[in-house]
C-alpha cells in the first residue's frame, strides 16, 4: 500500500471522520457540543489508558530499554525546540515571546496526537514499545522549561541594558514589573508541568500499571483496552468542533506560521522515525517516536505559556497547533511516517539506507 492510499485509508477510520465530522459541525454552525463534563473526564480516561499500558510495558521489559530513548528524546526536544525559534525569529520575523511560545509548543507533545498514533497502528495490526508512554511524560514539560528559561535571560538582558543606559532610577515601573515576573515565571512553569493533571494522572497510570502486571490489568482491560478507540473518536469530535472554530483564524497567523507548522512537524517526525529506527525501535515504535517529535502541544501549552510567557499572542500557538498541525498530523503525517518507517524496517542492513537514499560510502 502506497503513502496516497494509506492516507486515504486512514481518512475512512471512524477516529478521522469523527474528527472531520466535528469540523463540519462547527463550520455549518451547528448547537453540538461536547458537555462539560464529557469533555473533561475525557483526557484524564486517555492518558491513564496510555499510562497503564505503559507501566505494563516497563514492567515486562525493564528500565534499561528505554533510557537511552529517553535521553536521546530529550536532547531532540531541546535542539528542535532551539531550532524553531531560530526560524521562527530570523526567518518568520517573529518577536521574542512570540518566538519562544511557538517554539516550545512545538518542541513539546501533544497527549492526543499521541492517542490517536496508538490508535491507527491498532488498525494497521502493529505493535509500539508501550515504555514510550513514560517518555511522553517526561517530555511534557522539557521543551516549556527551556523556552521560558531562554525568553528570562533574554528579557533581563534587555532590561539591564535599557537600565545601563538610563540614569539611575529611571528604569520604569512597567520594567520592573516584568523583572519580578520573569524570576517567577520558571519556577511556577516547573510547578505547573510536574503537578498539572495531565502529568499526574499520565506518571500515575505509569507507576501503576507497573505494580499491578498483566493479572491486575485483566479485571480493567474491558475499560481500559477494548473501551480506547471509542473514546478517543468522540474526543476527537470534540477537537474538530474546536478545530473548526478556529480555521477563520488561520488567515491571520499568515503563510509562513501555516508552512512551519506543516514543515516543521514533517521534518522532526521523519528525524525521528529515522533516529528510533537506528536505536533498534520497532516499526510501531519507530513511527510513534517520530510522532512524539513531530505533535504540538495544544493542551498543555495555552495553560504553561499564558503565565510563562504571558507577552505571547496564545492566537498563534493556539491555532497553529490544534488548527493546523493536529489535522495535518493524523490524517497526513502518519502514514507518511508509517511508510517511512515500514521502508527503513525492510532493509537487510543499515548500508542498505544509504543505497535506498542513492548515497555511496564506497
């Protein structure tokens, strides 16, 4: 099956048509709408999901397996997350904050990415290390952490240059305001990520799943197993209602913040299938790595950044992640990534992926 007819099997997966369903209903104005209380146990029920299977997974497999993913995970994060702000800020002309907001929702995760790449590779009958979930984890607050890091020290530095070059005591009260918050800022950011629901219930469903083995899993696995598909489509109708609200708003992010955040993603989702592959990840493994590397955040993200970095317009990495790289995501990426990953599992010999790419070492 070629990349055109995978992503046209893909749109036809009840996951995919719920979520253009949503976006329909939100263009044609429909009165649907998720009711508040679907809308909030449905994240929890997902990442616990993901953190069950994930304990299950360590527990089976051991800790040593997934350091070095992990390790090698953090060190894309930072590096792409330092990456998009270059572009982002010399190339897309962005201010600082902007920059650094943008650059961080996309050096992060998204959970529901995440949900829906388990999701189509049950139906491509493929299997993932379920330890990955952990690395979504930790992963979370990573790429959130060094951004406002980054944006303090640029913000100080400004401060006390504008200071130096102004008489003593004239530093305004606006300045001095933005001073004390950003020295603030890094801390409730750590805070934020560690103790937000998101983390709590992912690392508990983690910790848990690792205690309670397979024999535990099976009295819950009616809920947490057979259950999962269907929750995650109609949380996805869900994103598509919202998806659908913003897609007027697209117009105003402009074409160079639409190309990022469909180039952007392709490019560090391939990076990673290939790196994940090279690690010794399997072919599920390998594509929901590249996904980790290639996914938004839109959760997340709107509740760290508007007090990290409250300068920033939440317009931009709001609507650029849930409006334009989540769709692109799931109905486009990954099977593209699939496809990428089951042409790199298919090679006898890593020489042969030179070869594949026309590259000759000899």
């Amino acid at each position: 099956m070629d990349i055109l007819e995978l992503i046209q099997a893909n749109i036809l997966t009840p996951i995919v048509l719920f979520f253009i369903l949503g976006i329909i209903a939100a263009r044609i104005k429909s009165d649907l709408k998720m009711p508040d209380a679907i809308s909030e146990f449905l994240p929890i029920y997902l990442l616990a999901a993901i953190g069950l299977h994930g304990g299950l997974e360590m527990r089976n497999t051991g800790f040593s397996d997934m350091l070095i993913p992990m390790l090698v995970a953090i060190g894309l994060s930072l590096v792409f997350t330092l990456n998009h702000y270059q572009i982002l800020r010399r190339l897309g002309k962005f201010n600082i904050f902007d920059s650094y907001a943008l650059a961080s929702t996309y050096g992060a995760v998204g959970a529901v990415t995440f949900s829906v790449g388990l999701s189509f590779l049950k139906n491509q009958g493929i299997e993932s290390e379920g330890y990955l979930a952990a690395i979504l984890a930790v992963l979370e607050p990573v790429s959130f952490i060094l951004a406002i890091f980054l944006t303090n020290m640029a913000v100080s530095k400004q401060i006390q240059s504008k200071k130096q070059s102004l008489p003593e005591g004239m530093l305004g009260n606006n300045e001095k305001e933005v001073v004390e918050q950003n020295k603030t800022n890094l801390s409730k950011v750590l805070h934020e990520s560690i103790t937000g629901k998101a983390i709590v219930i992912l690392l508990g469903g983690i910790v848990i799943g690792y205690l309670i083995g397979d024999k535990g899993f099976d009295s819950i696995s009616i809920v947490f197993d057979e259950l999962f598909t269907g929750a995650i489509a109609i949380f996805l109708l869900e994103m598509g209602i919202i998806a659908g609200q913003r897609l007027d708003d697209i117009k105003k992010v402009g074409l160079f913040l639409v190309a990022f955040s469909i180039l952007l993603p392709t490019f560090n989702g391939i990076i990673g299938v290939l790196v994940a592959t090279t690690l010794g990840l399997s072919l599920g493994g390998a594509v929901m790595f590249g996904l980790l590397m290639a996914s938004a955040s839109f959760i997340a993200a709107p509740a760290v950044l508007r007090h990290a970095i409250p300068q920033a317009k939440p317009s931009l990495y709001i609507t650029s992640a849930l409006g334009i790289t989540f769709p692109y995501n799931i109905i486009i990426l990954l099977p593209i990534m699939f496809t990428v990953s089951s042409v790199l599992h298919n090679l006898e010999a890593p020489i042969n992926l030179f070869n594949y790419l026309g590259i000759n070492l000899i």
